[in-house]
C-alpha cells in the first residue's frame, strides 16, 4: 500500500520562494533558449520563404520608387 502524501505532487503555481529568491523550476537559463533558436534556425535552413520575399518585395518597392526615377 503506498503512502498518502500530505501535498501534491505537482502545482499549478511553478514558482518557488527560496531564502529570498524568486525561482523558477522548469525554466532555462536566456542563453540556452537562444541558442535552441539558433540551432532551429540552422535546421529549417535560415529565414523562411515567406520572410525572403517579403525583404525581396520591400528591396522591390524601394527602388521602383526612389532609385528608378
């Protein structure tokens, strides 16, 4: 027969006071977020389509309506 816990085993609440600290369990540390981003980056090859042509389309209308004239 197991044990009756007094608390649940998980919360809503993910934060925990911690002598003055404020932490967060289950977070990770800014820089490893960054760098999951950039690895996503490198697997999906760089920007997607749909950012591409719309920089292309921008560098389009720029020109048509500064430098053509």
């Amino acid at each position: 027969m197991r044990p009756i816990l007094a608390t649940p085993l998980r919360t809503a609440n993910t934060t925990r006071q911690t002598a003055g600290l404020l932490l967060r369990l289950g977070a990770k540390p800014q820089t490893v977020q960054k760098y999951g981003k950039a690895k996503q980056q490198r697997i999906k090859g760089g920007i997607s389509a749909s950012q591409k042509e719309s920089t292309q389309r921008k560098q389009y209308l720029r020109w048509v309506l500064f430098e053509s004239k």
